[in-house]
C-alpha cells in the first residue's frame, strides 16, 4: 500500500527491498513495527537480538520503487562489458553516463537498456537494442567484481542486444534461458552489475 503519495517521503509496504527486510529480520530478531495514527503508515522499525535483548531502532522515512527498469552498459577500451543500475527508466541510466565518464578514462561508450525481469521468459521485441556490428563483435564482459549479475544476450550478426536481470550470482544468470527466439541463438555475456545511488536511481 502507498502511503503519503503527495508527501516529501512517500513510502511503499508493497516494496520489496521492505517485504524482504521483514522476512529476513524475522529469522534473526524479535520485530517490532511502529505505525503512525491514524492511516498506519509504518515509521520506525525495532529490531531487538533474541539472546542479549539488545535493540536498536531505524527510522522508515521513505521508499523507491522502479517501475521501468533500465541499466546502463559501460563498454570500455578493448570492449569490456559492465552494466550500471537498475534506474528507473532511460533518462536515469543516461544521466549516470556523465558520473561515469568523470571515473573513468577508458569509458568508450554506453548505453541505457531495458532490464527484463527473469521471471518472465519471455522476451518481448522492445528488449532488444541495436547496436553498431563493430561494436558488437568487440564486446566481452568485463572481469570486474560485483555482487550482482546482468545477463546480456547479443546478436552480434545483426547488432543488437537484450539485457535481462538482475541476478543474485554468475551461475544464477547462467541457469536462466529464454523462451524459443532470437534470445536462444544469441551469444550469452554474463557481466557485472554495479549499484548506482538512490538519486540516480530515482526516475
């Protein structure tokens, strides 16, 4: 439920950073969740340790939930593949191309790109993106480390590309397949997936 859509901290109780944050503290600690009268809106949450009784006490101030996921690909020098985000939707993913190209010398191109959610098999045309073929034949994933994955599927025939996460590990993104199309004949680059900000992040 949204609580506060015309506030300053709008917050979300379907978002799931917050639904798993429930289900995952309940394992470890004795919950306690503190409402606001009169509409309930959830404001501060106690987290308390079973075995000392120790607690400490975080403020909800509010939530961000993206819609229309984007990320952005990071080819750099020599054509390593990285992918930036998830934002919410392609003006985010774009802006974050400038912050990149601040940290980096060797950025030699980007582009925002849908994210398709690995629950659906499916892909849908407006995954895919083109591409020049060049580029597309240059392009490996790149060896840096990152806690999450993005799956790219490339057509480096007829350059373009789809990007598909994001995954918990490399063997996640390797494990998942797309339904009959052009997803199954492609080339399959597992690449790292870099956080971005919550202003970023924002749409």
């Amino acid at each position: 439920m949204r609580y506060g859509t015309d506030s300053e901290y709008p917050f979300d109780t379907d978002n799931r950073a917050w639904r798993r944050l429930g289900d995952v503290a309940s394992e470890h600690f004795d919950v306690i969740t503190w409402n606001r009268d009169p509409d309930g809106r959830p404001i501060m949450l106690t987290l308390a340790d079973l075995h000392t009784g120790d607690t400490i006490t975080l403020a909800i101030l509010d939530s961000l939930e993206i819609r229309d996921p984007y990320t952005l690909l990071a080819v750099h020098t020599g054509g390593d593949l990285a992918a930036h985000g998830p934002t919410g939707g392609p003006a985010a993913a774009d802006s974050h191309a400038a912050t990149l190209a601040l940290d980096s010398t060797a950025l030699a191109a980007t582009r925002p790109t849908p994210l398709h959610d690995p629950a659906a098999t499916a892909l849908p045309a407006t995954c895919w993106v083109d591409l020049p073929t060049d580029l597309a034949a240059a392009l490996r994933p790149a060896l840096d480390d990152a806690r999450t994955a993005v799956l790219v599927l490339l057509d480096r025939t007829g350059g373009r590309l789809a990007a598909v996460g994001p995954f918990p590990t490399h063997a996640a993104a390797d494990t998942w397949q797309p339904d009959d199309g052009p997803g199954r004949t492609a080339d399959r680059l597992i690449v790292p997936l870099h956080p971005v900000s919550i202003q970023e992040a924002r749409p």
